[in-house]
C-alpha cells in the first residue's frame, strides 16, 4: 500500500508525511532521496536541481514498491506522474499538499535559496503546477491546504476529508488578488529568465 504525499517544494509535504505515518505506522520515503541515492537523476547546475531520468526513476520506483510489497509506504514527491506510470496498482490515494504562493515565498526565503529558485517554485504553485498534473487522477486525490497550519492540524483536515471521500482539486490561486500581484510583479522580474519562465 502506498500514499502519495505531493507538491510545491516548501508545501509541507515532508511534515505532513510524518503525521501520516506515525498514525498509520507506515514508512516514509522521500523520492529526491532515493532517486539521488539510486542515482536515476542528473544535476542541473544552472537551476541548483536535479532532474529524473525518467527510465531510472521508474525502475527505482518500481523497486522501491517491491521492497514493501507487505507494509505501507508514504511516497513524498515532487514528481507524482512519475510514481503513478510505475506502481499506480499500489497506490491507494493521493495528498496534494497547497500553499498560498505569499507564505510559500516566505518559507523559502527563510530556507535560505536562492531568489531565482525561489521564483520558480513559487510560480509553479501559483499556476498549480502539480495540480495540472494530477486531473486524471482527481477521484483518488485529496487537496489539502497547509497555509499557516501545523502539520497535525492538515492532517485532520485531510482524515475529515477521506472519511467524507472528499476527493478534486480546486485552490485556485490566481483567484486571490494579493497572489495576482506577486505573480505580475515577478513576472516582471529578470529571475525568470534564468528558469525560462518569461510568460
């Protein structure tokens, strides 16, 4: 059995896993980790990333499932389409962890990345990027929004939402003035350039 745990970098995915697993007594794994450890990515200096070999990244994903084919596994991932073309049988639903784009820019910035890096994730959730990716799978995905909550409190927002089986994708950010703003006003920026983001 897996749960997929997915979003924007700084979402709280990670956080959110551990609450999930510690109540369910499953094991975390977090696929930056293991594609790294496994070698299935290559590094990408000028973005300060890695990217998957998508080939690699399958068979890694592929045997990690395997490997705990007799327990529950939470997946954190920002590559969810990945983890679906390879063990989509094992999985038996969805997180979306979303944040509002605001807070989400102050979270990494306190991480310390860099502005261009910061820039790039906070678009992509502004344009829900990984939401996009998820629509095929809307029946089994649960959208939760982790914007200045504990981890404890998302996920008993998220057992609600599973009991209800309140399954889709709707945050919409772009809706919220204050976020139509960041995003113009960072558009405008000459860090997109650097992630090829210019709209």
């Amino acid at each position: 059995m897996i749960i997929l745990v997915t979003g924007s970098p700084g979402v709280g995915k990670s956080e959110l896993a551990k609450v999930v697993s510690e109540d369910l007594r499953c094991k975390v794994v977090e696929s930056s980790e293991v594609m790294v450890r496994e070698k299935a990515v290559i590094k990408d200096p000028a973005r300060d990333t890695f990217i998957i070999e998508w080939d690699q990244g399958l068979r890694v994903a592929r045997s990690v499932a395997s490997k705990s084919i007799d327990s529950c596994v939470v997946v954190v991932t920002v590559t969810p389409t990945l983890w679906l073309e390879a063990v989509e049988s094992e999985i038996v639903f969805i997180v979306l962890a979303r944040c509002n784009p605001l807070i989400l820019f102050r979270r990494l910035e306190r991480r310390g990345w860099r502005k261009g890096k910061i820039v790039e994730n906070v678009m992509a959730e502004a344009f829900g990027v990984i939401a996009e990716e998820l629509e095929p799978w809307w029946h089994s995905t649960f959208e939760v929004d982790t914007s200045d909550k504990n981890p404890r409190k998302v996920y008993e927002e998220l057992l609600n939402k599973i009991d209800s089986w309140s399954v889709g994708i709707s945050i919409d950010w772009l809706s919220l003035e204050s976020v139509g703003e960041l995003v113009a006003r960072l558009s405008a920026q000459r860090d997109l350039d650097e992630y090829r983001l210019g709209m």
